[in-house]
C-alpha cells in the first residue's frame, strides 16, 4: 500500500474529534471500548448506573493517562437517565457521533425457573431501552454518524442457564436490522458487534464459569480467546468511517470459533 493509501486507511479508522456515547462503558467490553476509542482521538461519554467502583477506577485510569472520559450515571432505563445524558451531550459542541449500546443484563437460571418478571427485566434493558436510546438520540446525529449493538453468542446459539439473555439478544439483533434500514436514509449506520467467549467478570454469575472459559479457549483454532482489546478494536472500525459499507451488519468477532463450529 502507498503511502496516499495508508494515510487515506489511517483517516478513516481515526475517532479524531468525535463525540461518543458508550451505554455500560465502564465495565468489561463497554470499558474496553471507552478506552480504545478515547486513545483513538474520541471524547467519550461513560455511562454507568450500579457499580460505582468500577466508575471510579475508570475515571481515574482516564485522568492518569489524560484520555477525554467523561463517566456518568444515568439509568438509561427511564426518560429521567436519558435526559441527563442529554443535558451532558448538549456540553458539546461537536454534537454525538456514536451511540454504542454495551449495557447487558439478565437472568442466568435453567428455564423451568423462568418468570415473566424476569423475562421483563432482561428484555427492558436489552432490548427495550436500546430502541428508547436510539430514537432519543439519533435526531441528534448527523449524516455520518453510527450506532453499535453489542451482542452475544447467546443470540445464535444455545447456551446453559442463558436462554432469556440468549433470546434478548436475538431481539436486539433483529431490532438493529430494521432501524439500520430505517437509519440508512439519514446516512446513519447501525451495525451489530458480536464478540465471542471473552473473559470478563460477567462470567462469575455461572458456577462453572471458569470451565467454560477454559473449555472455550482449548476449542478456538488459536488456543485462546479474543482479548478485551481485539474486541474494542472491532468496535473501533464499526464505529469510524472505515466501515462506511456496512449496514445493518453483525460482524463476528470470536478468533474463528465458528470455522471450527465450536459456537
């Protein structure tokens, strides 16, 4: 490649003066993503809404490196928590570039002890309020600007205790097909990130967590599992003009999991 090229490959993955919201980005792949796009140019919007400590430790991992993170807390859950990431948005003149949705949570338990509370509890975070986040936020966006899901491999295959977060996940995929159809005339992109098996505290709810983790990494072709950091580079490219040609795309980022049919 030229050096006309690379200059050209370089711009189009920069985050150089975007503005970028990441919902759950203070937490596992959410806070792998706020530093990699903060490295990467972003001023980025933290949001978090229970684990104070891990707010903290990000923002002081931002301030000791001077990355622009800014972490807030807002239940985005309600139109009060959305309103107050409004209002800190509104701080910044070069308006929302990208809106990635990392928030998760669930209920991790065989079916028979499934109930709607919980099914309503999994799908208003998971699904519900990512449609609420959207269509609050993308008359704020301008021609150019993205929208990341991050999803799971729940969403296409059947895992142990996870069917309600598996099936929210599948609905978040689906959900981010239509408005990436509805979205595209306005020339915003909605794509979909769907990481693998990766290590993060989320694994600690299963009591055989640590197995599987295990079991996972002997299966890839590769011998382990994807790192935080590959995942939020993935996130990165979604997220910048260098995957201008995607809509409405899951991209698959599992270390070849798939090729060998382990998921």
């Amino acid at each position: 490649m030229n050096e006309a090229l690379m200059n050209d490959a370089l711009r189009a993955f920069s985050m150089q003066g975007r503005v970028v919201l990441v919902v759950g980005g203070t937490r596992g792949i959410g806070r792998a993503i706020s530093l990699q796009l903060a490295r990467a140019g972003a001023t980025v919007i933290a949001n978090y809404v229970r684990d104070r400590a891990s707010a903290d430790l990000l923002a002081a991992e931002a301030q000791s490196a001077q990355l622009p993170i800014e972490v807030v807390r807002a239940d985005v859950t309600s139109e009060k928590g959305r309103e107050l990431l409004m209002s800190t948005l509104a701080q910044h003149s070069a308006g929302l570039s990208s809106l990635i949705f990392a928030a998760a949570t669930g209920v991790h338990r065989p079916f028979e002890q499934f109930t709607g509370r919980h099914f309503d509890f999994t799908f208003d975070l998971n699904v519900k309020t990512f449609l609420g986040l959207v269509q609050r936020f993308a008359p704020l966006m301008a021609a150019g600007s993205t929208v990341v899901a991050v999803s799971s491999e729940g969403a296409y295959r059947a895992m142990p205790q996870y069917g309600l977060v598996g099936a929210s996940k599948a609905a978040l995929e689906s959900l981010s097909r239509h408005l990436a159809n509805e979205l595209a005339g306005r020339g915003i992109r909605v794509n979909v990130l769907s990481p693998g098996t990766v290590a993060t505290e989320a694994w600690k709810v299963f009591p055989d967590g640590e197995a599987r983790l295990a079991e996972a990494a002997a299966s890839s072709p590769r011998g382990r599992l994807n790192t935080l950091e590959e995942v939020a580079l993935a996130a990165q490219f979604l997220a910048s003009d260098a995957s201008a040609g995607l809509v409405g795309h899951t991209l698959v980022v599992d270390g070849g999991a798939r090729v060998v049919g382990s998921c």
